[in-house]
C-alpha cells in the first residue's frame, strides 16, 4: 500500500516541480524582454534619428541599418510580452521571421562597420575609392537581401532543429572570423606606428586606435550577445514543438 502510494505521487510531484520551474524561467524571460524593449527601443530609436537627422547620413550608414535591426530584435521583444500577457499566440510567425535580424542582420551590419575600419586604416586608397555612397548603397541592399532571406529560411527550417542549428553556427563562425582578422590587421597597423610620431602622424595613429577600439568593441559585443540570443531562439524553438 505505501508502495503504490509511493509510485502514485512522485510524479504528481516531479509534475509540480517541472511546472515551478518552468514558469520561473517564463518569468525571467519576459522580465528580459521588458528591460530589453522599454531600454532598447527608445535608444535605438534616438540613434536613427540621430542619424537621420545629421549631416554624416553617408559615414554612419551601417550603423543606421545596425539600428533598424536592433528595432528589430525589440519588436521580437515586444511580441512575446504581448503573447505572454494576452494569452494568443498568432503572432509567433512574425516573431520568427524577426529572429533573423538578430541572427543574420545584426552580425552582417557589424561585419561591414569592421570591414569599413579595416579599410580606411590598412588599405586607406582604397578605401578612398569605394568611399561614395553608392558603394555603401550596394552593400547595405545587398545585406539586407541575404538578412531577409535568412528571415524567411527561419520560418521554413524553424522545424528543423537540426538544420536551423548547424546554419547559423557556420553563420556565426564565418561573421566572428572576419571581424577578428579585421581587429588583428588594425592591431597590427597599429604596432607598425612609431613611438616618436608628431603632427599628421600622430593624428593618424589617433584615428587607427580608434578603429581599432570599434572593432574589438564590436567583436566583443558580438561574442556576448550572439550566444545568449542563439540559446534564447533554440529554447523558445525546442518549447513550441515540444510534446
């Protein structure tokens, strides 16, 4: 009798734990979102304008396409709240189709930030030539066509676990390699300057920290939040097929 009463409640009771502990990341998790869009949003919503409404439209390009992404990820944000708080899931599909901002859009722009800085300081000339904005113009659509179609490739292999992992893995890899050679061939630009500059000199050593400082920020940045955004989607992905 104490046997089968036994065998009868430890699963009701791993039942309760399971469901404890699940809603406490639930929890946690909309609590990310809304820091993530009460803060994010209005930052990255003032740099757009920012952008927008100065005079360096052209130099500050992909930082404004690097924004509109990061818009991006707050919608994803947003739509989970929303679905938390209302109870409807309908909107789940556009969330989806949004994770490839944060995983595709996202780490491109960063790429063509370093791969801008890389130019200007190792190969200034040219950088000097595809300097215009027609140059900047290409990129940016170009980008955007590869970031819209990895949007769609997210709804279409979103069941396919084992794809949609190894993808962007490759993904992530081969973006985090170009900016650590853009970071290391600016470091050693850098290291080539000599002790003793003056004038011009000393300007330009100036400018290549600079870049140098962005990259590694930008490689850094990217580092941290790619992972943490990468398990957020294959949970978030392993929950809706989950039985």
């Amino acid at each position: 009798m104490n046997n089968s009463t036994l065998n009868f409640t430890a699963p009701e009771t791993s039942t309760n734990s399971t469901i404890q502990s699940t809603g406490l990341v639930g929890s946690l998790d909309i609590c990310i979102h809304i820091i993530n869009f009460l803060f994010g949003l209005p930052t990255q919503s003032y740099v757009v304008w920012l952008i927008i409404t100065g005079s360096r439209v052209a130099s500050g390009l992909f930082n404004l396409n690097l924004s509109v992404c990061e818009i991006g990820n707050c919608l994803i944000s947003f739509i989970s709240i929303f679905n938390y708080c209302t109870g409807f899931s309908y909107l789940t599909t556009l969330s989806v189709f949004l994770i490839g901002l944060g995983v595709t859009g996202r780490p491109l722009f960063q790429c063509l930030i370093c791969v801008e800085r890389y130019l200007a300081v190792v190969h200034p000339v040219t950088f000097l030539k595809y300097k215009p904005l027609r140059y900047r113009v290409i990129c940016c659509t170009v980008a955007w066509i590869i970031t819209l179609g990895c949007c769609l490739c997210c709804i279409y292999t979103i069941s396919l676990l084992y794809i949609y992992v190894c993808f962007y893995s490759i993904q992530f890899l081969l973006f985090l390699s170009i900016q650590l050679f853009c970071c290391m061939a600016v470091l050693g630009a850098l290291k080539q300057s000599g002790p003793g500059e003056r004038g011009r000199e000393r300007e330009e050593n100036h400018m290549k920290r600079e870049a140098f400082y962005l990259i590694l920020i930008t490689t850094v940045g990217m580092i941290i939040f790619f992972p943490v955004l990468y398990l957020h989607c294959v949970g978030k992905i392993s929950c809706l097929f989950s039985p």
